[in-house]
C-alpha cells in the first residue's frame, strides 16, 4: 500500500518544537497554557513552588513538584487548531543542559520565552546558541507583562545585539504590569483587549477586538490611541517587513508579548506560532558502509527515527523505562518491525509493539506515528543516540542518524550505599539513571572494587541522582566529592596516553576514555605532552 499521500498530509500538519528559556521565565507555565488552550486540560494553575499551588503537567518528576523547576525534558502531543502539536519542554538549569541540548535535536522550531524584567539571561544564550548551530528557526515570547519591566524596544534590542539575530514585533503592548491590558495586532491594526476569567489564569482569557485607526468605540483614553497609532507605525518606517524565509533560516525572530499567568497574549501567539513555524523536513543521515551522506525526506524516506532520551520509572507501577524517540521519516504502526543501530553497527532486529504518545507522565498507545512525532517505546535495550530504521531496508542501504554529543562532565564523586542491604536495588538504579544520559557512570581503569564515579555538569544532577536513588529504588546513599574540576574525551591510544599524576584514566559503559584532572593547567600540560592524542570536550 502506498502511504506517501497520507504521509505527506500528516506531515504538513506537524509542529514540533522545544521551549527554551533561563529558569523562572515563565517556560513551564507557558507550556501548561499551551495545553489549556487545546483543549487538554480544563483548567490551568500558577506553577507553584509552595504548598498548595497547582502543579504542572509537563513536571512530573517528585523533585520539579516540590521545587517548581524543570530537571528533566517532557513530550506532549495533543492537537491545536487543525495541527498536531509536539512540544518538549526543557529543563532551563544549567547543570541540564545535556539534556535540553540533545532535545533540541528533536525539535523544527524553538520558542525562546524572556522575563520582561530580566531580557536575554546567561541560560537563555547558552541554549540560543545550540538553536543557532542547528540553524533551528527561533519565535520569542516576552513573558510577564503583567509586572513591570524594561520597555519593548530595549528588550527587543537586547535580543538583536547579545544574540546576533534580527527581530520583528509581530504584535505590540498595551500597558505594562497592572496597566497592561492588551495588544495591537499589526497585521490587522486592531487593539485586542483581554478581559480575565477564572482564577489566576485557569481559564482562557476573553479577547474584545477594536480597531486602532477608529475613534468610534475605542474603549481607553483617545490619547493612549494616537500614541499606540505613532508607536505602530514608527515601527512600519523604522523596521523592515516580516520575511518567512529568513525566519525558516534563523536569520530573524518574530516578537510575542504576553503573560502566561493572565492567559494575555497566549491565544494570538499559539495562533500565529502553528501558522509560522515548519512542518518536519529532510533529515541527514549516513551511509553505513560509505560514510555518505543522504537526505531522507519525511514523507518519501522509508521509516527511520533516533532515541534522544531514556526516562526511567514514569510509571511508578511498573518501574519501566521509556525510550523517547524522534519520526524522521515513514510510518511508524503498531507491531512494526525495525534494526536498532548504534555507533555505525546493526545491533539487532525488534518489533515495536506498543509505540505510546505522553502527556507528562500518561501514555496511550498508538496505532500510528509519523514524521515529527516524538513517541515512547518501551525500552527494552535502546540507548541515547540509537538510530531506527525499517527492518526492510537492506545492510547494504542502511543509514544511521548523526550521533549525539557527550559532554565532558565538570563535577565528580563516588556515591556510596549506606544500606548494603539494599545493594540489588542500587545496582539496578544506578545502571537505570546513568542509562538516562544525566550522569556519567565511570569506572577508574586497573581498579576494581570500589564505589562507581559519578560525574555530571552540575551539582544538581547529583541530587537529583541520590533524591531518585532514595525515592524510586528505596537505595539511600552518600558522596564522596573527588578532587577534579574537568575532563576531557580521550582521542588515541590509551595505553600510550601518559596522564598527569594527579589525572585519573576512567572508561564509561561505552568503552569510551575520559581523563579527570584537577586543574585545566594539568589538561592543558596533559595535552602538550601527549601530541598523538587528542583531548575533547565532546564526542
């Protein structure tokens, strides 16, 4: 049967794309909105880090519900308008950003929420800038025009000047903090005044429409019209017109206000993203055999997908893991059977039985999953960066998606069971986390014996580490901080590697050589001494 007509209307009909900010922008109340406004839930609360404040959908995890952070990403699916929408919602900490930088590998478009107050934060360029690399097109939502903050141009200029990147208002303020009541839409010149309903957001906002140009029914004062009038249309003169094609090749960002506490300006802005941002394109892979590289478009490409995530026991019954998976290419049904490949080899076939769509931490099976959808498979031996591709496609024709980066990690300890009763559980916990990608599970080379090495980004991820450890394997535990400050990936030979004495020579569940030192002076003498090698930052 041939399923490219069906494939090439399912494909049109996709949006997927991250949400990126720094922490306390906004991000993850802005993504609940998302699933208020389609319809998914009923009612929408603040994110609430004290007691008795409602909880976000998207943050599942114990810790982001006792805290009101984001630590791990989460997928939704859920149609809005007459699109399917994929969002992936990102931790905004720095000591994730391993994690939110391979979920944006998943994603077509980007939505770059700011602080109205704060502008471009040290977070909010660190992640612009993995966009950037991946020529991802980028939309920016101010958020928090219900407080006071800087002025509309100001913000908009710092996005230009710190992030190199152009900027377009597509709609313009009315008023900030309490003042702040609605938007001018330029397209239209109509002044969209937002009335509130429900308690603090729980419902959509009501939207009154006006048109700018007329004095007839205008409900503000008749002088904030005419200012509002030469506000818009200095923009007209002074900015150049808005160019989809420089927005699909990340050259310029459209511009967004609103509050998504109040549920001002996120109607309008959900409106115009589904219409702006793409649908899924051609993905590059390799060629197994040749290196070669090959576009597989969506819809005429046979099925392919890559795992950009393992999550561990979302589903406290059962204590499963779930392989989070990005369609590329093809159809993906029920029952379909696929070569998992990693690290440029075939290592099996498998059928995929039970392929799920999630919303938070709730999964419901699908029939069918198409390019742009992110699903999650029951992870039966799938790791970070595995590529899928349909069983049908010959070794001789078999192409693997780009690998995945690994950063060098920049904090270390052992952790240490305090209950060696509970030693089956921290084998099976450590094995399962370290399995996920937020830690580097390492072992000291010509040792043995002795408690794992942890190493991450941040310190963070290890409380995460022992709050998951304690909570989901009942295994508490202790660390022991080691003395290095960074490590690199060791390209060469090991065994002709001659480390610093202070270095420690460690090797991950890949096989793969990382090199702790306690100084990026000893990196640096490490590096000069051993010319044949090569010291990375990243696979």
């Amino acid at each position: 049967m041939d399923h490219r007509p069906q494939l090439e209307q399912e494909v049109a009909k996709r949006r997927t794309f991250a949400i990126i900010s720094h922490p306390d922008a906004g991000k993850t109340t802005l993504t609940e909105k998302l699933l208020l406004y389609s319809g998914l839930l009923r009612s929408a609360g603040m994110v609430k880090k004290a007691k008795g404040g409602g909880l976000a959908t998207s943050d599942w995890m114990a810790m982001e519900q006792e805290r009101g952070i984001s630590v791990t990403a989460s997928a939704m699916q859920f149609p809005y308008r007459d699109r399917i929408i994929n969002v992936l919602d990102t931790p905004g900490h720095q000591d994730f950003a391993d994690d939110t930088f391979r979920t944006l590998t998943a994603a077509d478009a980007a939505i770059m929420v700011l602080d109205a107050a704060k502008g471009v934060e040290t977070q909010t360029r660190k992640l612009f800038e993995a966009c950037r690399l991946r020529g991802t097109p980028v939309l920016t939502f101010i958020n928090k025009m219900d407080t006071e903050g800087r002025s509309p141009l100001d913000l908009m200029a710092e996005v230009e000047d710190i992030l190199g990147i152009g900027t377009f208002a597509w709609n313009w303020p009315v008023g900030m903090g309490r003042d702040f009541c609605g938007l001018i839409e330029r397209s239209s010149r109509q002044f969209m005044r937002f009335e509130k309903a429900g308690v603090a957001g729980s419902k959509k906002a009501i939207i009154h429409r006006h048109a700018l140009d007329e004095s007839a029914g205008w409900p503000l004062d008749e002088g904030l019209r005419e200012r509002l009038i030469d506000e818009v249309d200095l923009l007209d003169v002074a900015g150049d017109a808005f160019s989809q094609e420089d927005f699909l090749a990340a050259k310029v960002s459209p511009v967004f206000f609103g509050s998504a506490l109040t549920n001002f300006g996120i109607e309008p802005f959900f409106d115009a993203f589904v219409d702006l941002a793409p649908c899924p394109g051609p993905r590059t892979l390799t060629h197994l055999d040749s290196g070669e590289a090959q576009d597989w478009a969506p819809a005429t490409a046979p099925f392919s997908a890559y795992v950009f995530k393992i999550q561990a026991n979302m589903d406290p019954k059962h204590r499963d893991s779930l392989a989070f998976v990005r369609v590329c290419s093809g159809l993906l049904e029920r029952d379909t059977v696929v070569k998992q490949i990693r690290q440029g080899e075939i290592l099996r076939e498998l059928r995929l039985s039970r392929p799920a769509t999630m919303v938070a931490q709730e999964r419901t099976t699908l029939d069918a999953a198409y390019p742009g959808d992110v699903v999650g498979l029951l992870n039966a031996g799938f790791a970070i960066g595995d590529s899928i591709i349909a069983a049908g496609v010959s070794r001789q024709e078999a192409c693997a998606h780009a690998p995945l980066p690994v950063f060098a990690p920049a904090v270390f300890a052992r952790v240490v069971l305090s209950d060696n009763g509970k030693r089956k559980s921290f084998d099976k916990g450590i094995s399962q986390l370290a399995n996920e990608g937020s830690v580097l599970l390492l072992a000291a080379r010509g040792r043995s014996g002795e408690a794992p090495i942890v190493a991450a980004l941040g310190r963070l991820q290890f409380e995460v580490l022992q709050s998951r450890l304690q909570l989901e394997y009942g295994a508490p535990t202790n660390l022991q901080d080691l003395p290095f400050t960074c490590a690199a990936w060791l390209d060469g030979d090991v065994n002709s590697f001659t480390p610093p004495t202070t270095a420690l020579v460690c090797e991950d569940d890949r096989g793969h050589i990382a090199v702790l030192f306690t100084s990026e002076w000893d990196r640096s003498h490490a590096a000069r001494q051993n010319p044949n090698h090569r010291l990375q930052d990243h696979l």
